[in-house]
C-alpha cells in the first residue's frame, strides 16, 4: 500500500508541486533518482549519497530495504535541508525492481512550529542563564564589600567599647564613694558594653569566615580532657544558675587534629546557649562517644526547646527564637551560624533535636582522621 496522498498522484505532479520527497536507491541504499522537490529541500544535493547522508546525526538508521520488505510506511525522520533548521518527514519505502522507493511526506507546520518555538526559548534561556551568571557575580562582588566593611567596622569599634569596659571596672573599684543608684547606672553600663564587645567580636569572626578566611590551625589534642576543661570552664557559670553539667565518655575517644581555639569557640557556644536557655535547678549533660571515623559531642538541655519551624533556621545568622535566655541574658544570633562554619571547616556535622518545653540536644562530629 502507497500512502494515502501518493495514490494517484501522477509523476509530474510528485515532480513539480507536492510538498514531497521521491527518492529511488538501488539496493545497496544509493540514491539513484530524486524528486525537484527533494534536490531543493535536502542538502546537499541527494543523487548519489547513500540514503543514511541525508538525515540529521541525531536520528536512528534506517535500512531502506529492510524498510521495504517489511513494509514500513510513515516513519518519521529528520533531514538536513537547505534552510537552517532539518524538517521531519514520514518516510514510506517500497519494493521496486532492483530497488526501494521511497516517499516522504512533509510532517506538516506543527513541527516546524515547535522546532522553532523550541530554538527560541533555548536562546532565551542562554540569554537568561548569562544575565544570572552576570548578576551572581555582581552580587558576589557586593556580599565581600559588605564583609569588608563590617570587618572593618566591627574591628574600629571594638577599641572605644574595650576603653568603657576599662574605665567602668576603674570606677567600679572605687564603688564605697558611691550611691546605690550610680552603681545600678554603672553595672548598666557595662554589661551593656559586654554585650556590645561580644556583638562585635561574632561579627568580626563572622565576616573572616564569609570572607573565607576560617583560616584552621590543626593540631594533635587529646580531645576528652580538651572538652573536660571546657566543661570545667562552664561549670562555674552554671553553678550561678544552679545548673549542673555532667560529662560522659563512653568509649575510648582517640587523640584527633583539630584547631583548639576555634572547637572552644564551638563547645563554648553550644554550651552557654544551653545554659541561657535553661531553667534553675536543671541539668546539661555532655556525652562523648564515637560514630564509626567520627567522634560524636552530644549536650543535651532540659531548657526551653526550639519549635520545629525554627529548628533549621538557628544556623542562619541573626536567627534568634526569643531576645533573652531564661534570666534576660542577651543573645546576638551570630553563634550558631559561626560554629556551623567552623565544624564544617574540620569535616564535620552539626545539627540539633529539639522539642519545646522539654530540651534540646545538640550535636557535633569531628572526624578521627583530618584532612591531608
Ligand atoms: P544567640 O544564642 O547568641 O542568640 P545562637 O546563634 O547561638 O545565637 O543561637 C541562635 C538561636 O537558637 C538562639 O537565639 C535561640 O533562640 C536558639 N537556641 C540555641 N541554642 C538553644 C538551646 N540550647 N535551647 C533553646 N534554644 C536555643
């Protein structure tokens, strides 16, 4: 069977006017014969290629004799034309005498349409995906200028805030020649001040690390006693609200390469939050234990929990559930976001499990062997 518009369709007409490929090859798929209609769509010219030349490198082979004997008709393939864009056409194979013909019928606008369509949005989206690019480094170029000049800031003020520490202390010491009311004033003052230094110091440490300048100094530590004395350290602050701290080991933990300052920074800050977030009388427990090349810090609070729409958000910098701990401490939202950076710099985790009302527990893992 001839498809449909070829059936009485005389050589002339196929020759002149229908929107249609003829192509007679002999058996070994040479093209032997073609249609004007073919010689002035196909590049380059088909007479004499062999059947496969004529069709763009993304589409399957087709073996016209094969074709032929089984038959096939409208199967659709795209060529290389003359114009810039190939042009899918249904290609129909018959058995001749010492060859195959061939038709193929055009697959009508629809696709041409969408071949067009689809080249357009492909160079709009190039143009799109350039603009970002161009943005995003834009963007970049303004996020360390912003760096800089906190640094800069936070580093120019933290003088003046330490000379008002100083002389607030010097007056202090002088507090027998003082009223009731100007010691008030002046314990005003410096916990103020305090909080403003500390305020200070995260932004700056914040802005070296955005800046890329985390800048880890490893060394061999044996890390039990290293956290004993940090625990150590905090026991003395929560003595003040009455809280314990208890340190378990439970295996035995090796010696591990890590930067002393900054893990104190980090121990120190997971700690304190959970001593500011909880209540008297309660108790904060550190368990160290390993998880297969990692070494495991768990300090678990009975204190006022996260909720759960916050618990991811506690690590993004100025990210603060409520203003004040339990008895007005201040907070600046900094130290998560800090700690989070310094634990990844090591190759570690961190994360929280929190439920509110009850308690949090935090998380952080230091690998047993550094990175070369
Ligand atoms: P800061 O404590 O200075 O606000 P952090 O970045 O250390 O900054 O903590 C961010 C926020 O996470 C805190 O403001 C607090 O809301 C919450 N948070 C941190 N630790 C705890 C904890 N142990 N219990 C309850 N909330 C906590």
């Amino acid at each position: 069977m001839r498809p449909k518009s070829v059936d009485n369709v005389n050589a002339r007409f196929l020759n002149d006017f229908a929107e249609m490929i003829y192509l007679r090859l002999d058996n070994s798929g040479r093209i032997l014969e073609a249609n004007n209609f073919a010689k002035a769509t196909l590049q380059p010219n088909p007479v004499g290629l062999n059947f496969s030349e004529i069709f763009v490198a993304f589409t399957q082979t087709i073996d016209p004799l094969q074709a032929a004997q089984n038959e096939m008709t409208h199967v659709p393939a795209s060529v290389n034309t003359c114009a810039d864009l190939p042009r899918t056409f249904f290609f129909s194979f018959f058995k001749v005498t010492e060859g195959v013909d061939v038709y193929g019928e055009a697959s009508g606008t629809e696709v041409l349409t969408l071949q067009k369509t689809l080249i357009e949005t492909n160079n709009e989206l190039s143009n799109m995906t350039r603009q970002l690019q161009k943005n995003n480094s834009e963007l970049q170029k303004l996020n360390d200028i912003k760096n800089q000049f906190l640094g800069m800031a936070a580093h120019d003020l933290r003088n003046p805030i330490g000379a008002i520490i100083a002389y607030s202390d010097f007056v202090m010491d002088e507090a027998k020649s003082l009223t009731d009311e100007q010691k008030e004033f002046l314990s005003i003052i410096k916990n103020s001040s305090n909080y403003m230094l500390k305020l200070l110091d995260d932004l700056l440490d914040f802005s070296k690390i955005e800046a890329g300048k985390l800048g880890l100094d490893l060394s061999r530590c044996d890390y039990v006693n290293f956290v004993k004395r940090v625990v150590k350290l905090n026991s003395a602050i929560a003595a003040k609200k009455h809280i314990q701290i208890i340190l378990n080991v439970h295996e035995v933990i090796p010696e591990l390469d890590f930067d002393s300052i900054k893990i104190e920074q980090v121990l120190n800050n997971i700690l304190s939050n959970a001593l500011k977030y909880s209540l008297r009388n309660t108790t904060v427990v550190v368990n160290m234990f390993m998880s297969g090349d990692f070494v495991t810090v768990e300090v678990r609070d009975q204190g006022v929990g996260i909720p759960k729409d916050k618990i991811d958000l506690i690590f993004q910098p100025f990210t603060r559930v409520s203003k004040q701990g339990t008895e007005g401490e201040r907070s600046t939202g900094l130290g998560l976001a800090i700690v989070r950076r310094i634990v990844l710099g090591h190759r570690g985790r961190i994360w929280v499990e929190s439920s509110e009302g009850e308690g949090s527990t935090f998380y952080f893992t230091l690998p047993v062997v550094a990175k070369e």
